[in-house]
C-alpha cells in the first residue's frame, strides 16, 4: 500500500513537544542520588541521630516537595514569570539580608532562615529568582546587549544580591555572577568584553576573600593540605577517589564513611561515589549530566522566543558551574568552597530549589511546536 498524499490541511498541523528524556534524567538522577544518600549517611545517621535512614528521609521529603513544585511549574505558561521577576529580584534580595541579622548557624556557617521546624536556605531561592530577573531585562533590551556600558548596568543590578549572599555563602555568590556572565555571553554579539568581565569579577573574588581570614586559609590548605588540621577532609576525600579503583569496593562498602570522611553525605559525596563505583560510576554520573545539559540546548536552541531560551540557558549555566565547581572540590583542583553536588548531595532546601527550576525547563519545553509528518 502506498502512502496516503499529504494535504494541505495536514501540512498546517503541529505537534506539542515536551521533553520526557529530560524528565527521566532527572528522575534518574534524584533516585541515584537518594540511593547514595543513604548508603554514604546511613553509619553518621544511626550514630548521631538513631536512625539509618534520618537524611533519606528527609531528602525524600524535600524531593516529593520539589517533584511537586516541578509539576506544577511545568504547567504554568513561562512567560508569567517575567510580569513577576521583579519581584523575585525583591524577594531574593530580602531574604538574604534577613540571613545576615537572623541567620541560623548549621555547621559553623550561617546561611539558613529557621521556619518552625524547617530551615531554608535563601541563596538557593537567589539562584533561581536571578535567572528569572536576568532573562528578563535581557529580553527587554536584546539589541543594547551588545553594549558595553548595558552590561556594566546589569551587573551593578546583579551586585547587591551577589554582595549579600557572598557575605556568608562566597560560593554560592560565584554561581550567581556565572549565570549572569553566561546569559550576556550568550545574547551579546561581542565577546571582547568579557575579558574585562572576567577581571572584575577576579577583583571581586579577591576582595571578598581578603575581607575574611578563613577565606585566604582555605587557599593554603588547597595549596598544603597535609599541613593544616582542616585538610584532614580533603585528604580522606581523595583517599576515598584513589581507593575505588576503576569499578569501585560495591554500592556500601565504602570506609571513608564510616566516620574518616567529614559530612561525607553533603559536599563530598562524589567521593564516596568514586570508592564504592569506581572511576566507571564517576564517569556515568559526569554523562549523565551531560546529557542533561545537551538536552538543555536542545531547548534553548528551539525555544519559542528569547526569554524561554534565556531561561533555560540560565538554568543550563547553573547545573554546569555547580557540577563543576564540586568536582573540582573533591578533587582538591580548586580550594573548599562548600557547593554541593546538584540532586545527589544532601541538602533540602537545594533539592526542593532544584527540581523547581527544571520546571521552568520543562515549561519552555511544552512551547516548542513541531511540524507534523
């Protein structure tokens, strides 16, 4: 039987598109990650706290949150945000000068708002509100992008979060000037700029570490970590990496856990993923996120307007600087800077955040239209 002729009316017919292969690696990647969770926290759990499963259950908890946050976000028309994003400016920026007066401590740092029985953490809700507001002034003015003196008004626009947020949480603070790097990068046409860029923002690093003692240490124990008592983790995480091997000692039997490895189950955790899976786990977990990164382009590159692409451009800047960033950490190829490992690493607030922003990923997504053959 041949095939039935194409008319006119079915040529004019489209297709709504939604990303499913994104939604299943970030399914994947949150059930890894609770599954390392539990076998990198079980040991610290059961000792401090009397239940094995204390963190699983509370990252379940924040990731049922942030699976709900992403459904319900994917359903929104992603173009309402931008009629909000200043007050997500407002929101972000308020919520990090309140960390500064009424902060709560967690492990010697003070980044958390108590509420009753939960802690938030704002500079997570910062990251997200910033690639909103940002994709939205450049929406507004795509054609001044190009000019110098339009990109010195958006950073001075993005300092203020950026300065209180690297009050207490510096790295966190880099992210945030990342995305804001990479969103000009993107729609500018000129690239000569950014050389100047990378220098002011240098500066900056250097004055916020001068400003703080602990700052310039951690250069040294990054530079001599067998000579510092606070090296001790950076040197049991690596002992962690070289003893996995290339397949790993198998899913829970790692040593470094059991007490060597400081809060194994939050910045570190790659390393344990290296002990127990090997150098093959390692890599699997780097692919995976690259393919989550590819399918961010191939939204970006097909989105319906300037703002969706922006968005998720932002949201693919953010996802690429924090996977690095930890790993680099881990690794010891850049000082401690506290980031944590996106979706894997304990962390409430993060996850919840997370999952949220791939909403706006997927909000994009369900705009794309495709001819039907």
């Amino acid at each position: 039987m041949g095939q039935r002729p194409r008319t006119g009316k079915d040529r004019g017919k489209q297709i709504k598109y939604f990303d499913y292969t994104l939604l299943f690696i970030i399914i994947f990647l949150v059930g890894f990650g609770l599954v390392m969770l539990y076998s990198t926290s079980s040991y610290n759990a059961q000792l401090h706290h009397g239940d094995s499963a204390f963190y699983l259950k509370k990252q379940f908890f924040a990731s049922a949150l942030g699976f709900c946050g992403m459904l319900v976000v994917a359903q929104i028309d992603y173009h309402m945000w931008m009629h909000l994003s200043s007050l997500c400016y407002i929101a972000a920026f308020s919520l990090c000068t309140l960390v500064i007066f009424i902060g709560s401590e967690i492990n010697g740092s003070t980044r958390w708002l108590r509420i009753g029985s939960l802690s938030v953490q704002p500079s997570e809700i910062a990251k997200m509100a910033m690639i909103i507001f940002l994709a939205t002034i450049i929406n507004r003015i795509p054609k001044e992008i190009g000019k110098f003196k339009t990109v010195i008004k958006i950073m001075v626009i993005v300092m203020p979060v950026v300065a209180v947020v690297a009050t207490n949480n510096l790295s966190t603070a880099i992210i945030i000037l990342g995305i804001a790097i990479c969103l000009i990068f993107v729609a500018s046409p000129k690239y000569v700029q950014f050389f100047l860029m990378a220098g002011f923002v240098g500066a900056v690093g250097v004055v916020f570490i001068a400003l703080e003692s602990y700052r310039a240490e951690r250069i040294q124990i990054w530079l001599h970590p067998e000579e510092f008592e606070k090296g001790y983790q950076t040197l049991q995480g690596l002992y962690a990496i070289g003893s996995g091997g290339l397949f790993g000692k198998g899913l829970g039997e790692s040593m470094q856990k059991l007490g060597f490895l400081p809060e194994a189950q939050n910045d570190m955790i790659f390393s344990i993923i290296c002990e127990e899976l090997g150098l093959f786990g390692a890599i699997c977990v780097i692919l995976l996120f690259l393919l989550m990164l590819w399918r961010f382009m191939i939204i970006a590159n097909n989105a319906p307007d300037l703002f969706g692409a922006l968005i998720v451009v932002g949201i693919m800047a953010h996802i690429a600087i924090q996977v690095i960033l930890n790993i680099a950490v881990v690794t010891n190829s850049i000082p401690n800077t506290g980031i944590t490992l996106p979706f894997i690493s304990y962390g409430g607030t993060s996850v919840a955040i997370l999952l949220t922003e791939m909403g706006l990923a997927l909000s994009v997504s369900r705009g794309i239209r495709l001819e039907k053959v």
